[in-house]
C-alpha cells in the first residue's frame, strides 16, 4: 500500500519533469509562434503550467479552451464583468478584452491543493502583477485557479482574484 502512495506522488513529479524538458527543447518553436501549448489530457500540474504560459503570453483562447465544458465561475480583477458562470467563447472575449486594457508582468503558480486527491477538486494559486493601461496603476494580486475532472481530462471551473 505506501508503493502505491510514493507512485501517487511521484507521477505528478515526473509529469513536472517530463513538461519542463520539453519544454525546453521547443523553446525556440514558443518563441516564433507565440502561442503557448495547451495540454488539457494531462495531469493537474500540466495543466496549471498550460494555464500559466497561456496568461503570461496574453492568450485568450488557450486560456477559454482549458475551461470545463458548461460554464467557468471568473472573479478577476482587470475585467470589466463583475463575477459569474461564462460559457467559454465568453471567456474567450473576457481574457480578450482584459490583455486588450493591462499588460501583464508576471503570472507563476506558487502553491497548489489536494494534488494527491485525483478524485477531488484541486486548487492552485498563482501571483500576479500587471498594469492597467488606462490609468497606468500597477497592481499584485492572488489568482486562485480550481481544476475538477470532466470525463478523462482536468478543467478549469474556477478563476478568481483577490480584490
């Protein structure tokens, strides 16, 4: 039984290892097209690091394409809707308008929530900077991003920021 608890945690490690590495081998492939891959069949930590590269390269549709199929709740400071459920092209026209009026700094993942609970919804939260450029204020927040399972993949069901 602990076998099967030490493979539980090493696979999303592995998983880490395996998307670092080629990663780093298509880096000049990232850099011409610009447009981050997205890899919603794999593990949660893929997913957020899909998550991750979409936000930091301003990519709206990679950003909608890895929301659950029925409706994403999104609570994020920068868009102009206050919070609700949006289907994905509304989450698609959302993160369009918000990269469209801020630039963004920095978005990394710095911690996530019942990674070994597969069965479970999995939470991630990431630290942002950006800047706003009507006003040109310059703003941190947290970002908390919520995974469930939806049939053989991981979705993005919630994001929200703190005001």
């Amino acid at each position: 039984m602990s076998l099967m608890r030490t493979l539980d945690k090493l696979i999303p490690l592995l998983a880490l290892v395996l998307l670092v590495t080629s990663s780093a081998s298509g880096q000049n492939r990232d850099k011409r097209v610009g447009v981050p891959d997205t890899d919603i069949s794999g593990a949660p930590l893929l997913v957020f690091k899909s998550i991750e590269r979409a936000w930091q390269a301003g990519n709206a549709q990679a950003l909608a394409n890895l929301g659950t199929e029925s409706r994403v709740f999104l609570e994020i400071r920068g868009i102009e809707q206050r919070g609700g459920y949006f289907t994905r092209p509304q989450v698609f026209f959302l993160f369009k308008d918000m990269f469209a009026s801020t630039s963004q700094a920095s978005f990394t993942f710095v911690r996530y929530h019942n990674l070994e609970k597969q069965d479970a919804r999995i939470y991630g939260m990431a630290l942002r900077s950006y800047k706003d450029n009507r006003s040109g204020g310059l703003y941190k927040d947290k970002v908390f991003v919520t995974l469930v399972r939806e049939g053989s993949r991981w979705a993005v069901a919630e994001i929200k920021s703190t005001w």
